[in-house]
C-alpha cells in the first residue's frame, strides 16, 4: 500500500489580514519553499486515495474566499 503525504499548513501570519505572531513567517514564504501546492477556497478538503502527495492550504470558515495558486 503506497502512503500519500498531505501536509496542511496551520499556524502562519498573514500580513494582508493582519493575524499571528511576527516570528511565524506567512502561508505564501512557506509554500513557495513546495513543489506542490493547492489553495482550496473553503476551510474543508475531502481526501481520497488518489491525491498525490501535496500541501494542501485551507482558508479558515471565517475568512473563505476565492483563491488561486499554482
């Protein structure tokens, strides 16, 4: 059985919002360090077997909005 790694980003900055800490650095310094990488527009993501391995970037349910990267 093969293993898919899906990494969620949970605890970063965001400048734009102005939310978190000045040590943690923003979603985008982290994901542009990834080779894959997919936005979702909602704060869920249902998995299935055949996503590839990914970071996987949620928004939270109080701030859902369109978003696109890569």
């Amino acid at each position: 059985m093969k293993i898919t790694w899906i990494v969620i980003p949970m605890h970063y900055r965001s400048d734009q919002d102005q939310y978190g800490y000045d040590v943690i650095g923003t979603v985008d310094e982290f994901t542009e360090l990834m080779d894959s990488v997919m936005m979702i527009s909602g704060s869920e993501i249902e998995t299935v077997s055949t996503l590839r391995a990914q970071v996987v970037v949620l928004q939270p349910k109080n701030r859902a909005k369109s978003v696109d990267k890569k």
